[in-house]
C-alpha cells in the first residue's frame, strides 16, 4: 500500500507590492502625501510668517489678522484650502500611523527612526492644530469681526504656563513633521532620485525646518514678552460715526469770544 502524500506546504501570501493602478490605497497615498505640500504646508508658512508679525507689537499683528480676513472669498478658501485637507491629512494620517508597525527596537537605523517621529510628531501637530483651530477661530471673540483683539486673545492663552509649554513642543514637532515631510514627497515622487540627491535635499530640509522653527518660536515669545505686558484687549475699537454738521456763521455785527 503507497504511503500518503505529505500535504502541501502552506504558502505564505504576505504582502503584496503596491502598483499604480491596483486599488485605492496607492492613490490616497499618493494625495495624502500630496496635501502635506499643498495646501497645508503652504498654509504653515504662511501662518509662522503671519504669527511673526506680532514682534512689531499688537497694532501690527491686528492689521495683519485683518488683511487676511479682507481677502476676496476668504471663508471659502479656509474652508476649501485649510480646514478640509488639514481634516483629511489627519485623519488618514494616524489610520496609516496605527495601521504600521515600529521596529527601531530590532532595527535601529535612521530609516527606521524617521518613520516613528514622523508618526508620533504628526499626531502632536493634529492636536495641536486642532486645539489651536478651535480655540482661536471658534470660541471666544470671534477675530474675523475684531481683528484688534487678536494679539490679547493669543496673549491670554499663553499666559498659562502648560499651555505655553504645549505650544512649544507642538512648534517643534510640527516642523520636524513638515520638513521630514518635504524630504518624504521628494523621495516618493521621484523629484529625488540616489542617495547623494536624497542626502543633500536632507540638509536643505533640516536648515529650512529649522529656520522655520526658529521663527515660529520668536514670534510665539512676542506675545509674552514683558514690552507687551499691557496690550488692551482690542487696539483696533470700533470707531463711533462722526456727524458732519454745517459751520454755524455769526450774524452781522456779533462779537465772538
């Protein structure tokens, strides 16, 4: 009698590469990674340079809070171009941060170092911004209708010393993100390709993330620098209507005193 045939071995599948064309994921990638560049890392730049105004004092920070809010269809644009990417490039953010899996622990290499702060970083800067977002757009005063009051609505929050400190490290973690994030979108897209390329555009990263860091802080400083200890709560006060009345003309021969 033949002896029974060994059952055939089970195949390990595993995972399968990811190729354009094959599913969706590669193409929410590819707009997650995308949406890190523009809009939302145009908009971060755009709101450190805005934020550093408040070292020339609140009048000028108030100004620069009210040239934004005077541009042409301005709420769509913060709705269509900050709010909505930001929401998705979070929110996809930690389903790809949950869905990995760190390894610096059997293989400590940058690589390996790179992809764990740039999660842990990323969901810093989610609740950061997301706390930011609501307490300085949605409750409060509301700073589109009085701009003056931006600089002392900022300064009050961060009188608290915990909150400062949580705006600090969020400052940090946010361009460490930023500018992993930048070096990430090169390498990915191919704008990057060696080593030697990838390598240099590091060091441009890193001074650029740096220097943006730098700003972000300074101009964080401002608004509990002991100069600006006093600001009122809104430099910029409604202003009452002033009636223009005719010149009263005295009549002949009257004496005026």
């Amino acid at each position: 009698m033949a002896a029974a045939a060994p059952p055939a071995p089970h195949k390990i599948r595993g995972v399968q590469p990811l190729r354009a064309g094959e599913g969706h994921e590669f193409f929410w990638r590819r707009l997650h990674s995308l949406s890190g560049i523009i809009p939302i890392g145009a908009f971060l730049i755009e709101h450190i340079l805005s934020n550093f105004e408040a070292v020339n004092g609140p009048l000028a920070y108030a100004q620069q809070v009210k040239f934004l809010n005077s541009l042409p269809l301005v709420r769509v644009l913060e709705w269509a171009f900050i709010f909505i990417p930001l929401a998705f490039h979070g929110l996809y953010g930690v389903y790809i941060a949950f869905r990995g899996r760190a390894n610096v622990n059997i293989y400590p290499w940058a690589g390996n170092w790179g992809y764990l702060t740039q999660r842990i970083t990323g969901i810093i800067a989610l609740v950061y911004i997301g706390y930011h977002v609501w307490t300085q757009r949605f409750s409060g005063v509301n700073l589109p209708e009085h701009p003056g009051a931006a600089f002392h609505k900022v300064q009050a929050e961060l009188a608290h010393p915990w909150i400062l400190a949580f705006y600090i490290v969020a400052m940090i973690a946010t361009c460490w993100h930023f500018a992993y994030g930048i070096w990430l979108f090169a390498a990915k897209w191919g704008i990057t390709p060696g080593d030697r390329a990838r390598k240099r555009f590091g060091y441009v990263c890193a001074l650029g993330g740096a220097a943006l860091c730098i700003m972000g802080l300074v101009g964080m400083y401002a608004f509990i620098n002991p100069k600006y200890a006093n600001a009122p709560d809104d430099v910029m006060p409604t202003q009452p209507a002033v009636t223009l009345s005719a010149p009263t003309v005295a009549p002949p021969g009257a004496t005026t005193k």
